[in-house]
C-alpha cells in the first residue's frame, strides 16, 4: 500500500450537559482526497493507545495526549504512515 503524509490533528471536547467528554482524532493528508473520518476516544489512555497505534511513541504519545488535554486543539505534522496502518486504527473509510 502507499504511504500518506499528513498531519493528526486531536481535538478535546469537553464534557457538556448531556454530553460525555471525548477526544476527536482526524488525520488529514497533505496531497490528495482520502476518505478520512474522525476517531473518537473517550479518556486520555485510549488517546495514548490510538497514538501509539499509529506507530508514535509511547513517549510521545503521552506527551501529545497531555497537551491536547490542556490545549484542546494538538496538531501532529509530519506523519508518514501507510493507508493500512491508517484504516486498522480507523482513520481511513
């Protein structure tokens, strides 16, 4: 399969009445259409998890999950993933 570049970008979306807080993982790719679709994952460890998924380290993934915790809007630029690993965690349709 190809490879993809584009940037993940984690949007926090805190908890309102009625509504439980999640986070919203996107990918979106620099060239081309894609059928890219938002993930959405409901504490920071399933956000650490999704990240180190895509092959970021654990490290890193903390450190990203943190900030878009307290941030509420992370851009990760420059990965470099294939449309496989990209569809196993959902990010492809």
């Amino acid at each position: 399969m190809a490879k993809v570049t584009g940037t993940i970008r984690i949007n926090a979306n805190p908890a309102s009445s009625g509504a439980v807080g999640h986070f919203e993982v996107v990918f979106v790719p620099y060239a081309g259409r894609l059928n890219t679709k938002p993930v959405k994952v409901s504490d920071l460890d399933d956000l650490v998890s999704l990240l180190m998924n895509l092959k970021i380290s654990e490290d890193e993934a903390t450190r990203w999950a943190g900030k878009a915790r307290t941030q509420g809007v992370v851009l990760i630029a420059g990965i470099e993933r294939t449309e496989a690993q990209l569809q196993e965690n959902g990010l492809l349709g």
